[in-house]
C-alpha cells in the first residue's frame, strides 16, 4: 500500500463510524465503488486492548499498514508485531486476527483485494447498531446478516456455527432484515 496520508483528512461527512462499545472508529476512505471495485481502503483506530478474534475470508486479501502505535497481527500461526510503517498480508482463506496489545489507540490501514462493498455495508451496520445501544451479538439475525456480508468465517467452535448463520441469513433476507438495516445504517 502506498496511500497518502492527506487522504485521511480528505473524507467527507457519511465515512467516519464509531463503535462505543469496541471504543473503535472506522473511516472510508477508498470504497470499492469509487475504486471500480479493486479495492476497500479503511483507516482503523482501534482502542487499548481492542482487536478481533480470529477469522479468515474465502474470497479477499487484508493489508494492513501501521499508521501510529503498535499493532499484533496473527497470520496462521505467526504473531507479527507492527509499528508506524510496517505492514502484512492476511491472503485469503489464512486464519488472522489483529489486536492492540497497548495502552493507546492504534491507527492503522486496512486494505481489502479486491473491493468488499459487503464488508463495508457490515462495518457500517455493525458500528451503527452498537452507536443505537444494540450489540447483534444477541440477535442472530443481525449478526447472520453482518457475517454473510463481511464474509467473516471463524475458527474452532465459532466455525461450527457457520452452517447456522448461513441458515439464520437465508431467514433475516426473507424477513426483510436486511434491507431495514441498510436502509437505516448505509444511507
């Protein structure tokens, strides 16, 4: 990646979400739309402490680049500690997680090959039900919905759940869930 940082202070209002409960926020700024679908650009600050647990996807990469602080990125079973210029690669279908192993916010880029206009849906639903006070992890809806579109697939007793959510996603898009939250979370 080698991506200006003028380009954080360039996003408009509608690209900036904050997750309270995660203390996290998310900017966009290359979405795969405007990138002709090659790639997702998010700038990541990620709270003390804060990451996600381990996942892989079937059909994208991650990059990720160290903007400040210190990053933990586990790739398969290699742990990789980042700082301000470093970067790694999470190829498809590798398990991988990230986390903030210090005391202060981490700002790093993550960018997605190609473009994810799913995950970016996910990201903005998902940051935008826990703004609301509602964490989807106690609505499986919600959550099958966030999941088949981030296309997030867990590891060890979570990945057994995968055959459920795909279930639960099948029922949410018939009921019409997703379409309310992208119709109140993506505007």
């Amino acid at each position: 990646m080698n991506h200006e940082r003028e380009i954080v202070t360039a996003t408009g209002e509608g690209r900036r979400y904050y997750n309270p409960g995660q203390k996290d926020y998310a900017t966009f700024l290359k979405t795969s739309e405007e990138t002709g679908g090659a790639i997702t650009l998010i700038e990541i600050e990620v709270a003390p402490d804060g990451g996600t647990p381990p996942h892989y996807h079937k059909t994208y990469d991650e990059h990720f680049e160290v903007l400040e602080g210190t990053l933990e990125v586990l790739l398969g079973k290699e742990k990789h500690t980042l700082r301000p210029g470093q970067k790694a690669v999470a190829p498809r279908n590798t398990l991988h997680c990230f986390k903030n192993p210090t005391r202060v916010a981490t700002t790093f880029l993550v960018e997605m090959r190609p473009g994810q206009p799913g995950f970016e849906k996910a990201v903005k639903v998902g940051y935008g039900l826990a703004s609301d006070g509602r964490n989807p992890f106690y609505h499986p809806y919600q959550l099958a919905v966030i999941l088949q579109w981030s296309e997030i697939r867990m590891n060890g007793v979570m990945g057994l759940l995968d055959p459920v959510f795909r279930l639960l996603a099948k029922r949410a898009r018939k009921k019409g869930i997703d379409k309310e939250l992208e119709a109140k979370y993506c505007r």
